[in-house]
C-alpha cells in the first residue's frame, strides 16, 4: 500500500467515525435551531440505554457543575425531570477583515433539558448575541447585513447576516451535546 492510498485509507476512516460521533447535531436557522437530520423537529433526542431517568439527571448535574462557575445561578431544576440552563459564552468570530481579526461576542441561550430512562430530550434556545465591548444586539432576526452592522443573525428573508456568525453558534452548541454524551457514556469508564 502506497503512502497516497493509506492517506486515502485513513481520510475515509476518519470521516466515518466522524459521522457516527457527529450524528446528533442541531443547525439555526431562522426559526430557531432544528435537528440537522430532521428540520421539523426544533429537539434532539440523545439516546443512553440502559441508564435510568435518575442516573441522566444526576450525571448531567455533576456535567453541569462541572462546566459551568456558577451553576446554582444558571439553572432551574425539576429533581429527576428537566433542568434548563440561563447562561451566556464567549465566542470569537473571524472577522475576514483586512488582516482577519476576531470579534469577541457573548452568546446568550437557553438549554431545555428533559429526561426519561434511556433519553435525553435536549431542546436549546437563542436568546441573542451581544458585541463584547458595546451593547450592540444581534437577535435571531434582523434589519441590517453584517456589513451595515447587523443587527440579526438572519435577515427578513431568511438569509445568514453572517455565516460565519451562525457556524460560531452552532458550534457552541454542539460542543456542549457532544461533551454532555462524552460525560454520560464514560460511566461504564472504571478507570477515573
């Protein structure tokens, strides 16, 4: 086998496992973030089996007080039901400008997070965005491009203001996901 074909072998490998590991993600879009697989749904559903309904509310608490400062003061809980997540993050967007710096942003979002045995119904929520060092608001919907200083994620017709924007939030988002499902299927992990 050719140095070319195991890079080939390998590209292939990677992006199978990237699919199988990637295959619950969510998207904005100007109604809101949709599963990517299904735009009718505006909620994921990630899947544990075989772990209880207590078991995913008590792992996703120690997630949650392990990733976040101040989880007393972000979170609403219903014991053993649903927890939902008031917080905002920073996120840096590339710019593209003249040398392409970043923009530093804070991303305000609400995460809905219902169990049932085996599931996890994760139903997120954009609140808006903000410029970090002024009070400009970006809302889910908007006036301006982002050239005109956009004043929302998508305009009227439903077109990205920025692209670059939207990937930023969607990326957040599905990092939590991801490292959420990390956190519950390394349970079966003896070696901590």
């Amino acid at each position: 086998m050719t140095l070319v074909d195991m890079t080939k072998f390998f590209f292939v490998l990677l992006m199978v496992c990237s699919v199988h590991t990637f295959g619950q993600t969510l998207k904005i879009t100007p109604n809101g973030f949709v599963d990517r697989r299904d735009s009718s749904k505006k909620y994921i559903i990630l899947d544990f089996p075989n772990i209880s309904k207590r078991e995913l509310f008590k792992e996703t608490i120690k997630y949650i007080n392990a990733n976040y400062e101040h989880p007393e003061e972000i979170t609403n809980l219903l014991n053993d039901e649903q927890i939902v997540i008031t917080d905002f993050e920073l996120i840096k967007v590339n710019a593209g400008f003249l040398g392409g710096g970043s923009i530093d942003l804070q991303y305000y979002y609400k995460y809905d997070l219902q169990f049932k045995d085996g599931k996890i119904r994760f139903d997120p929520k954009f609140d808006f965005l903000k410029y970090w060092d002024s009070n400009t608001i970006i809302s889910l919907i908007g006036e301006r491009s982002f050239a005109a200083g956009a004043t929302g994620l998508f305009n009227r017709k439903g077109k990205a203001t920025n692209d670059k924007m939207v990937q930023a939030v969607e990326d957040k988002t599905n990092a939590f996901i991801q490292s959420l499902k990390e956190r519950i299927n390394s349970l079966n992990d003896s070696n901590w």
